[in-house]
C-alpha cells in the first residue's frame, strides 16, 4: 500500500464532485442545472489567436512570472475595468487559472496553525487548499437580507480571532449570487485593517453583473492588504485554457512567484498569447455573454418561485426554508425522482441550508427542460 500524507486526510471533493459521483450511479435521463461551466463557445478571435501562436512555435517554457506581454495586458485590465493600478514587472503574475492563483496565496501566506475567514456559504473548492497548507478555514455566517446574502462586519468580529491572516471571498459572490457593494467591502476593509487581515479577493465572475449592480474590487479600499485573483475562465468562456492571474504588492507577488516556480510553472506560453488578445482586443463579446445570461436569469426568476435574484454570476438561490426539509434531502428527491441536477445550499455550509442553487450557465434546452422538470417537481414537494 502506498501511504498517504496526513495532511491529504483532511481534503474532501468539492459538492460539485461528490453530487457527480451519484448523478453517474443515478439512471434515466437527467438534466443537470448544477455546474459552473459557460456552454458558450470561446470567442473565435481567441481561438484564432492560440492556432497563429502555435503555427509559430510559441511552444516552449513561458516566463515564469507570465508572458511579459500578457502581464501588460493584466495591467491594462486592472486600470480599465477596475481603477487599480498594478507594475507589470513586480506586481502581477500568470497563474493555471483562479484555482492556482488562490492556493498560490494561501500557500504563500500561511502558516502552520493560522485561520483563514470565508464566507458561509462558501464556494467549497476554498476549504482543501487551506487545509492543505496547515491552516484552518473559519466560516462567517451570513445572512439572508432583503433577498440578498450578506456579510456584515458584525459578523466577522463575532468569528475573528488572533489566528486569522486572511478573509477569502469573491464578489460576485458564487453561490449566493451577491454583489458586495462599496460600502460593504469599504466596512470589510476598516475590519480588515484592524485586525491586519488580508483580503484574498477572488473576482473571477466580475464581468457577469447585472443591472444596477457594480463590481468593485476589494483592492480598490484596501489595497496593501489586498489579492486579487482572476482568470479568463468566466469572462471569455476560456475555463478548459487554465490561465489567470494574481495581483498584489510586490513583495508578497515574490513569495507567490516560488509557489508558482515550484510546481505549475503556469500556462503554456500560446494559451498565454491568446490570454493577451482575450484581455486586450475587442470586448463585445463580453458584453453579448453577459446580455445572455441577463436574459438566462430572467427566464429562471419568472419561472420558478421563491427565488432570491442574483446580482451577479450565473446561479441562482431558490429560498425554500419554508418546508423545513433539509437542503441535502430535497436535492436527493429532485434527482431521484423528477431527474433533475442542483446542489443543496447546505453543501456550502450551514448558511446555506433551506436553499438550492440552480445554475443558469447552461441555457437552451437544457435550461428549458431543467426549469420545467423543477416547476413539476416543487408542485409536489
Ligand atoms: C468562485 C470561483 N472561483 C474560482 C473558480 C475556478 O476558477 P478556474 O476554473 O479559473 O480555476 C470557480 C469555478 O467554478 C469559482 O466559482
């Protein structure tokens, strides 16, 4: 037998894998409103971009901070759609999408011992990676508002102690669908000053906001204290390319550049080419995604009831508290016996309980069936 770490131990597959794993052992046909993958096609100027980059050879071992030209077009970015101003040379880094940009700052950051605050409910994939590095996650329980999740700085007092080095969270906030606004991330950041907390700020649905709604950057308030993570994955349909990136101050984007020399080394150098051209040509075709799923999310909120609108990204909470029946438990019957795929608010914590996501990154057919398999199956719950 070949032995496992200890640290290995504590990780658990995300609730995305785990539901996998029963929707395969599950027979008939199904229709699945779970997953968090865009079903439109990558922009064909990007595509077009990778190919010339590949007919010229752009095939061997890229810069290790990224592409010089890729991390320009980072920094162009931050100034564009965020007003944050990041050096190219010392401050920004090309990482195998947002997955490696979050563990290459837990894993820069963390000590043995430490705790990391995240949000509850949480985007699950946060909790492996900072066990993997020693530390502990702390959930901060949220709260359902106004038809909207929040965090409040109350909150965070309650949970915090002198263990913790960083809040990790995302707005757009997956799975609740919040977009935290200034005034939200501005009390977060005078919490985050006060205790010396580090903001790692995942930002990777940014561009799928909705209207009257804005993303700000928590770096934008706080930015010595700040990681921004981001990748190409949601904004361009790009999420089987693995690239994205990092942004911080540039001592801490060094330590985060050994993690990265150490083990991925980053994306390939044509797929960082065709990055630049995603980040830098013509943006219309962000603007047509987001008007489909501005047009996704209206069909899911006029045709399901009790449904908390999100303000961003491509999922939706239906509010079922009501019943009283545990998340996990109705989510089994959907699957059984209406053969219809969401995940359980509770898979993302203790806040999430009473709720199901359901996702809106597939449209089309797949949308229409899954809306009207779960109208039929909510009649009967
Ligand atoms: C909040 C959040 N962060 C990160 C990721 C993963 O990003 P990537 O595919 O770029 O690694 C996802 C994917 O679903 C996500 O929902």
């Amino acid at each position: 037998m070949i032995p496992v770490a200890n640290r290995v131990a504590g990780l658990r597959p995300t609730a995305v894998n785990s539901i996998l794993a029963e929707v395969r052992a599950t027979p008939g046909p199904l229709v699945s409103l779970m997953r968090g993958e865009p079903d439109l096609p990558t922009p064909a100027h990007i595509v077009e971009e990778a190919q010339k980059a590949l007919a010229n050879g752009r095939t061997m071992y890229p810069d290790q901070r990224g592409e010089p030209r890729l991390r320009e077009a980072i920094a162009d970015k931050l100034i564009r759609d965020n007003g944050l101003r990041y050096d190219p040379a010392t401050e920004i880094l090309v990482t195998t999408g947002g997955t490696f940009g979050i563990y290459a700052a837990l894993a820069a950051m963390l000590n043995e011992g430490d705790a990391v605050m995240v949000p509850d409910p949480v985007y699950d994939a946060y909790l492996s990676p900072i066990r993997l590095t020693g530390a502990v996650p702390v959930a901060v329980p949220s709260a359902i508002a106004n038809g909207r999740f929040v965090l409040t700085v109350e909150a965070l007092e309650a949970v915090w102690t002198p263990q913790c080095r960083a809040l990790l969270l995302n707005t757009p906030w997956n799975p609740t669908g919040t977009v935290l606004t200034r005034k939200e991330l501005e009390d977060i950041a005078v919490f985050c000053e006060r205790h010396g907390v580090t903001i790692i700020s995942d930002e990777i649905y940014e561009a799928i906001v909705y209207e009257g709604h804005e993303h700000i950057s928590p770096a934008t308030v706080l930015r010595d204290r700040s990681v921004v993570v981001n990748a190409l994955s949601k904004t361009y349909c790009m999420t089987g390319w693995r690239v994205g990136y990092v942004a911080a101050p540039a001592e801490f984007t060094r330590a985060m550049l050994l993690v990265l020399q150490q083990s991925s080394r980053g994306p390939a150098t044509f797929v960082q080419d065709a990055a630049a051209v995603a980040l830098s040509g013509p943006q219309d075709c962000v603007a047509a995604m987001r008007a489909e799923y501005s047009r996704r999310r209206e069909l899911v909120l006029s045709t399901l009831p009790n449904m908390l609108a999100p303000e961003g990204g491509f999922f939706a909470m239906m509010d079922l508290r009501h019943l009283g029946i545990p998340s996990d438990m109705i989510r089994k019957r959907l699957l059984e016996e209406f053969g219809v795929v969401v995940v359980h608010g509770a898979a993302y914590g203790p806040g999430g309980e009473g709720t199901l996501r359901v996702s809106f990154a597939s449209g089309g057919e797949t949308l229409d069936r899954g809306l009207a398999k779960l109208n039929q199956a909510l009649r009967s719950l």
